[in-house]
C-alpha cells in the first residue's frame, strides 16, 4: 500500500518509522530542506520537497497512484487544504489531516465530507482523554481499554512497600483476589512476557489484562488509593490543558490551571468560566506551594518543555501529590523516564500515531481487521482487539492445545457481555473477541496471523 505523509516534523517522522517496520511504501513531503535531508538519512523513503497542498508538489509524490494521504504538517489549514487538493487529484485516496485548533471542532465534523476528509485526528484532545481516564482510577500509570470498556489493559509501577514486591506471579491472584493475568513486565527499559515462575521486584513495571468491573478490587486488595480526585492543578496553558479543564469542570472537578503568559491567561479565562486561571510560573516552588500543591488530589504538568514537566513532576511526588501525570513530547528519553518518579506519563504524539496506525491497517484488510490497537510498554508491546468469524482458525480448541508465533499471548476473551481473563482450558467461538498482546516485532494484520 502506498502511503504519502504530508509534515515531516515529530508526528510526521513517528509515523514512517512506524509504517516502514509494517512494509508499507512511504512518501514524505515537507517544505524544509535540512528536515527532508535528516530525513533522508534517517529513513529509506522517498522524500519531497516543497508546499505538500501545491498540486505539483503532490504531482511529483505521485498522489495519483496512492491509497492513503495523511497530512500532519504544522497548521491545520495547510492539512485541509492538503486533504481536498489530494482528493481532487485522485477521488478514490483515503486522507487523514491533523485538526488541533479547537474552535475547528465542529465545523470540520460537519463539513467533513466538503474537506473530503476520510478522519481527522487532534493529539492534544486525544492526551486530554487519557488523562482524564488515569484521574478516574488514580493508582494506574496508564489504561487500554478493550470490548467497548469491559476490559482493560493497565499499567502498575511495583513500589518498595508493594504487595506484590518479590511475589512470584504464581502466587498473584491470592493477593490480589481478582482475577488478573499479567501480559508483560518492563525492568531497566526491557520487556518481556514473563511466566508464572517470575518474581516481580521493586522499580517494575507489570502490564495487567483485566475485566473493568475487577479493576476497583485489584487497587482496593493493593491498599493503592481509588477515589477521584476532586481538586486538580494543571501546569500549563496549552491546548490539552484548555481541553482537559473543560472535561474536569463539566464533571465538577475544582481545577487550577497555572499559565506563565498572561494573554494567554486571559483567553482561557474567557472560555474556561467555571476553571480557576491562574497568571503565574508553575515551576517556582514558592508559588506552587502558595497554589496549595500538597492540598491536591492530582497534579498535571503540561508546559511545552518536556524537561520543567519532569522537574515539577519530581517535585510534586516529593511534596506527597496522590496523583501525577506528565506530559512528554519525546519518547526517545524513555529510560530516564523510567529512572525518575514521573508518575502517569502521556505522549499526545504517541496517541495520535496509534490511531493512525489502526486505521492503516484496517483500510489493508477490510475483513478480519483489528477492532483497536494499542502500542504499550514505550512502544515495545502492542495489543490488538480481533473479532473471531467463520475464517478464524482453531475455534473450540482449547487455548493450551493451539501453536501460536513465539511472543503472541491471548489476554482477553469476550463473549457477548463477559470478558473472560483466560486459561490453558479456554476457548474462543465466531462472534467472540479476542485481546492479542505480542512484542513489537509481531505484526498482526489478521486473528490468523497469531498461529505458527
């Protein structure tokens, strides 16, 4: 499948790495010389330079014989103007542009059709639904849900005075009474699928498939706290704080929200009535104190520096915050994120390539796609959501009985309403739905894909 990038900036470059390890061919256009030679360098991809919504410009990236457009380039115009230029050329190309600008929202939902836009994908609203899902259940670093949000994927840190430090995962479920499996465990940056005879160890962090309605017993048997925070201090003023405020104060949340520039304090003052704003720099010490820091239930930092959102993190953790989640733009730092005391870490970038990626996929196999797809574990980890039909092989075998490729686990089976965490005696029928995890060199394009 021919696939052409439009913006070769974090999002842009996140993407062809992505697409080329999955065999796509690639085409990458950006206005900048020295992007598109680092570019070049970096990726084997053919690259083109200059304005991608100029029909020369798409002219010379062969728009005409590609399948799917995805413009991610710098402003939101560009990608529109990109998106109807590429269908005029070519009516049967697939586009997808990146709308960041909120007060494009609904206008682009409605005239979706007129901007001939296949989907739309904003990663600063995407980050802001995930945070607020993390602030729904504090105690996860991060969720993934599954059958319509019967089942999740969550990820815990093992702390010092945790249960489950040194318990072999045998021994799991009789500590935390629930019933759990655990899909992978990441120690010192590595991943892996571990087996029943793996001792987990202070600083891990284990990736636990469960049902939704288990996940309040699982923090409650952990004596990890589980109410929702009711006050929140945001640090930042940009566009996923402007989002995320309005989610919490629509559901009654007392928010703060810290911006440094006063006109931009201004502006979401005028939209965000109901949200505290706040004219001041979250990364003096005195003033977050002053702000009442450690009278907070959760702490967000969401400033354009990925270096001051971890140092206010860190500081915040020292100061006891029950909750902190931070924001990062460069997932290259991932080991250090693993050394320091972070605690939730988002990446709009991330979020935003995924959803790309699940909708590539499907549009190559229209029948037996994945459902959903969700890269976990830094990107290591990836788990795909499949429903069984009349092509599946292996129905009604038991699950202990079938071949599947080396680093393939079924995690989830759900049959109509029940999410089931399954067993070797376990199996799966046509109209079931399956959660399969396996490491990044696994791709899955199709259910059958997982059998040797």
């Amino acid at each position: 499948m021919k696939v052409i990038i439009a913006g070769a900036g974090k999002v842009g470059c996140m993407l062809t790495k992505k697409l080329l390890a999955e065999g796509y061919e690639v085409t990458l256009i950006d206005n900048n010389q020295q992007v598109m030679e680092v570019c070049s360098d970096r990726f084997d991809v053919m690259s083109v330079q200059g304005n991608c919504a100029s029909m020369e410009v798409l002219e010379q990236a062969n728009i005409r014989k590609a399948d799917l457009l995805i413009a991610v380039a710098g402003k939101d115009e560009f990608n529109l103007l990109c998106c109807m230029t590429a269908h005029g050329m070519n009516p049967d190309i697939h586009t997808i542009a990146r709308i960041r600008n909120p007060e494009y929202g609904d206008q682009i939902y409605k005239m979706r059709d007129t901007f001939a836009l296949s989907m739309t994908v904003n990663p600063e609203r995407q980050a802001a639904l995930e945070i607020d899902r993390l602030l729904n259940y504090p105690g996860f670093l991060r969720r993934d849900t599954f059958a319509r949000g019967r089942a999740e994927i969550v990820e815990l840190k093992i702390k010092e005075n945790s249960k489950l430090c040194n318990i072999a995962l045998n021994d799991l479920n009789s500590i935390v009474k629930s019933k759990v499996l655990v899909c992978a465990v990441r120690r010192n940056g590595v991943v892996s699928a571990p087996d029943g005879n793996f001792v987990l160890k202070e600083g891990d962090r284990i990736y636990v498939t469960a049902a939704a309605k288990e996940l309040t017993s699982l923090l409650k048997n952990l004596g990890i706290i589980t109410h929702k925070a009711k006050r929140v201090i945001l640090c930042g003023g940009g566009k996923v704080s402007f989002y995320l405020a309005q989610m919490l104060s629509r559901a009654g949340i007392d928010v703060h929200l810290i911006e440094k520039d006063r006109d931009r304090c201004v502006e979401l003052a005028k939209y965000l009535p109901d949200v505290s704003v706040i004219w001041g720099d979250a990364s003096n010490q005195t003033f977050l104190e002053s702000e009442g820091l450690e009278q907070c239930d959760a702490l967000v930092t969401m400033t354009s520096y990925d270096e001051m959102n971890m140092i206010i993190s860190l500081y915040a953790q020292n100061c006891n915050v029950e909750q902190v989640i931070t924001k990062v733009d460069h997932t290259e730092n991932s080991m250090i994120q693993d050394i320091l005391n972070l605690g939730s870490v988002v990446c709009p970038k991330e979020l935003c390539c995924n959803q790309i990626v699940r909708y590539v996929r499907a549009m190559e196999n229209t029948t037996g796609a994945a459902l959903s797809v969700h890269s976990f574990a830094e990107g290591q980890m990836e788990a795909l959501e499949f429903r069984v039909d009349e092509k599946t092989r292996n129905c009604g075998k038991p699950l202990k009985e079938l071949q599947l490729r080396k680093n393939v686990l079924i995690a989830c089976i759900t049959r109509g309403k029940m999410p089931v965490i399954p067993d070797g005696e376990s199996t799966f029928d046509v109209g079931d739905t399956l959660v399969v995890v396996t490491n990044g060199d696994v791709v899955l394009h199709t259910l059958n894909d997982m059998f040797a």
